[in-house]
C-alpha cells in the first residue's frame, strides 16, 4: 500500500524544524524512517507533511557530562554499537543496538526516532526505560527533560507535544552490570519478548513487547529489593503486563516467556 499524499520540507536547524511543525499541526519528524514510514505505507500514520531533520549534524552525537552520558537524537544505532564511550560507560546500550535489524537498519534508524516513536515491541525504549534515562526536548516555548518513566504514555504515544522534538537523552552511568535477553524467530525479528536488566547499589529489569508501551517489571525488582532469590523474582516477573496475541505467540506463552527470559537475564547478572 502505498501513503496519503504528503508535503515535505527539510530542516537545517532544530530551531527551523520546530517552527515547521507549529505551522502544521498534521505535521510529522522524519529521522531515520525506519518506524514512520511503516506505518504511513499502511497508512496507520497520514502527516499532511513530514519534516526531515536527518542532515543536523548537530544532534549526532556521544559525550560524556558529568555522571551522565549525553547522547544525541540523530545518532544512528549503529555509532551506539560501535561507541567506545559507551561500551566503557553504558555497555547495555551497545549490545542492545547490535542487536536491532541488520545492518541496513543499524546504519539508517536513530535512537531519537524510535524513542520519540514509542513502540513498547522495539528494543532501545526499553533499555532507556531500565536505565532511568532523561529526555531532553525543544518546543516553541524551550526546552524541557522528561523522565524516561513518564515518556512512554500509551501505544505509539509519548509526552512529546507535536510541535515538540526529542533533541537528546541522557543516561546514568554507574550500572556495572547487566543482560539482554531477547528471545525471536529469526535475528533480525522484532522480539517476541525481550528483557533488559541492569544493576548498579539495585537492579532495574524492563520488558519489550510486553505491552503498548516499554514496561518496568515492578514486581520482579519488588521481590528482589526485598530478598528474593532469582528463582522467587522471576516467578512474578508477568506480574502487571499485558501482553497481547498475535501471528508469533499467544498472550499465555508471552507470559511464559517473560518468566523464563528474566530468569535467565538475572541469573546471568550473578
């Protein structure tokens, strides 16, 4: 199927693109294009305009601040793989981000696109999620950060305004440790479910494809702040999800395989 007809402008600067879209209220960001142009194609998504902000250099970026690494939203999973700041830092993000596609993914989608895009079955949201991470947007009337716990606000729907872009996002450093456990048919399938776990003086456990949007497994840190073994944590670990059915797994085997992935992911934390 092909897209809604829709014009197109190209931003030089993020100043130019916000101004864009406070004069289309229709209008949409186009990044990497790896999540929008799906959904246009099935026209699930119709923006009278796309503006595209791929060319400002300014937002591509990995650099250490303080305690944090800052991280631009322009940046491609393919420069998150292969960072050596991040894999000395943040080495979660850089294994997730290998992990994502292949390579014709990795080289053109952005870790700004598919977390402004807020899909709860997609890999980078959920580690953000995990590490407690902070997003930094533009608007007409400045700039605000929002914690990555209330950014994901339903399916496909995050706190950006829509005259608002997501410039960059920060993540703590300090977790030491962590596991990735992403269990799908085939290496460059969506998973079925996914399970980032991270630990630094706690241990925070999110979920991918677990629900409409990137979910913290708030009963299994519960169980685990409070003593229990690895076995007792991941007895609840579908504990407040709601996961759907579909072509790939029923929501019962879902839940299955949520208990058995956080198992495995926090058995290999140690």
């Amino acid at each position: 199927m092909y897209p809604s007809s829709f014009d197109y402008a190209r931003a030089a600067t993020v100043a130019e693109a916000i101004s864009m879209l406070s004069s289309d209220e229709d209008a949409k960001v186009l990044a990497g294009g790896h999540s929008l142009i799906p959904l246009m194609k099935l026209r699930l998504a119709s923006p009278s305009m796309l503006v595209d902000i791929g060319r400002i250099s300014d937002l591509s970026y990995v650099r250490k601040d303080g305690d944090q690494i800052a991280i631009g939203a322009l940046t491609r999973h393919r420069d998150l793989e292969t960072s050596e700041l991040l894999a000395r830092e943040v080495p979660v993000l850089t294994r997730v981000a290998g992990q994502i596609g292949d390579p014709s993914v990795r080289h053109a989608g952005t870790i700004g696109g598919s977390t402004a895009h807020g899909d709860g079955a997609a890999d980078l949201p959920a580690a953000l999620l995990a590490l407690g991470a902070t997003m930094v947007v533009q608007g007409p009337s400045g700039s605000r950060t929002i914690p990555a716990a209330e950014f994901f606000k339903g399916f496909l729907e995050t706190a950006l305004a829509p005259d608002e872009i997501l410039t960059e996002i920060r993540v703590p450093t300090g977790f030491s440790k962590y596991a990735f456990q992403k269990f799908n048919r085939r290496a460059q399938d969506w998973a079925i479910v996914g399970v980032v776990a991270v630990r630094s003086d706690r241990t925070n456990v999110s979920f991918i494809n677990m629900g409409a949007t990137p979910l913290r497994a708030t009963a299994v840190e519960e169980r685990l702040a409070a003593g229990a073994s690895v076995e007792e944590a991941a007895a609840v670990a579908d504990e407040g999800t709601s996961p759907s059915a579909d072509i790939n797994a029923s929501v019962d085997y879902r839940r299955h395989l949520a208990r058995v992935l956080v198992q495995r992911a926090l058995s290999e934390l140690g």
